[in-house]
C-alpha cells in the first residue's frame, strides 16, 4: 500500500505504567495493531532501543530507536554517523549515582547512545539532575525534556523523530503516513505525517497540539479495528 502506519511505543502502544513490562500491549490492541501490519506497513518510532522494543511488537514492518538514532527497515540497519559515545558513556556513569532509573539506550552494537532518567516512583526529581541537565548541554548532548511526563531523556545525536519518518518513507517505499504519538518528542513526525492522532492518557491530558486528532488509550484498539476493517474493504 502506498500508506503505512507510524506509532510511539512508551505512552502510546503502551501505557507509561506499563511499558516496561513484558507483555505491555492489551490483547485487543495487539490484536489490531496486527491486523494493520498484516495490511500495511507498520513501524514502531520509539525513545527506547531497538532490543527492548523488538521483544514487546516484534510483528512490525520496521523500527526507528533511541529517538532516531537507529532504524531497521527493509533488511537494513541505520544508526547515526554524529553520535558523541564517549560524552554519553561519561553521563550515564554519573547519572547512575542519582536516586532514579537510569534506562541506558544501546544500539545493536551495544554502544550507548542516549539514556532516560525515570523518577515516576519516587515522583519528585533527583538532587543532582539539574547539574546534569547543565554538563550535559555544554558536551553538545541533547536533552529532551517533557510538560508533565516524570523522565528525561538524554540523546548523544541531533536526529530526532522527524527525520526517523522520513527515512523510514525512503526504505519503505511509502508516500503516506499515519502518526500515533503522546508527547513533545513527537511533534517532528507529526510534521511529516498526514494523518496525526495524539493517544491520551493520564499524563498528557493538557498537551494541546494544532491539527492532531486526539484518541483517548482505552478506544485506540476500537479505532483501529475499523481502520482494518476499511482497509480490508477497500482491498476488496
């Protein structure tokens, strides 16, 4: 088909309480969202790394990780030429001294290239994050930071989530996007896709975003199983 299906894992597939977890997609949604891979192609744009979300939606066409950094599509893989390692290895070191998760982003080669300060546990942001924040910009690490969302995350490239969509159109040969996204960070493949839907939740109720169709979490599998079923009906 000349259209494919673009989606945000942490917040969107899955909820932010359930990302981590093994099995983090209700049955109903991962029943759709096969359906639709089955129909077109399907790509999972994510912050995580690729073997985290592989595990979890391992029935997509396609993977864009680490906020773009590293793509697998159409039997290639892809990572970042600017990636500055050795800043983000020195970071993440530190990092993990805070009272928070520090979730390292690993490339296939097991590089890190960018990492997540978590402190949804505890609620309240770690002593010493804010001087982290501050290193961090003068090493030229990028650091993405979110409205109402307990996390941050730190990037060791410029490449963000638009230019995932973009490459991920090339390598699959698509002219068309539909994008599912959550949060700040997807607001560059938001423009660059044609259908933009906005997944709610408990943490983004307040993100205001022009021209995004909004879909509260608990409706996306009843969303997307008619999508299917139109799909299907126009393949005839």
């Amino acid at each position: 088909m000349d259209i494919a299906l673009f989606a945000d894992y942490d917040g969107t597939l899955a909820l932010p309480e359930k990302a981590r977890e093994e099995r983090p997609l209700p049955p109903s949604l991962e029943e759709a969202l096969r359906k639709l891979a089955a129909l077109m192609p399907f790509a999972v744009v994510t912050t995580k790394d690729c073997q985290f979300v592989m595990k979890r939606v391992p029935f997509a066409s396609a993977y864009a990780c680490i906020n773009g950094i590293e793509i697998h599509a159409a039997g290639y893989v892809a990572v970042a030429a600017d990636v500055k390692y050795d800043a983000v290895e020195s970071l993440y070191r530190k990092a993990t001294g805070l009272n928070a998760l520090v979730e390292p982003k690993r490339t296939w080669r097991g590089d890190i290239a960018g990492f997540t300060i978590d402190w949804r546990d505890s609620g309240i942001p770690p002593p010493g994050l804010e001087e982290l924040v501050r290193e961090a910009s003068g090493l030229g690490i990028r650091v993405v930071k979110y409205s109402r969302h307990p996390f941050l995350d730190f990037y060791g490239s410029n490449v963000d989530k638009g230019n995932a969509v973009r490459i991920l159109k090339a390598l699959l040969g698509v002219k068309h996007v539909v994008y599912m996204g959550d949060s700040e960070n997807d607001i560059p493949a938001w423009r660059e896709a044609d259908i933009k839907i906005l997944v709610r939740h408990s943490l983004n109720r307040g993100l205001s975003i022009e021209g995004v169709i909004p879909i509260d979490y608990e409706h996306l599998p009843a969303y997307l199983q008619e999508v299917a079923k139109n799909v299907t009906d126009i393949k005839g």
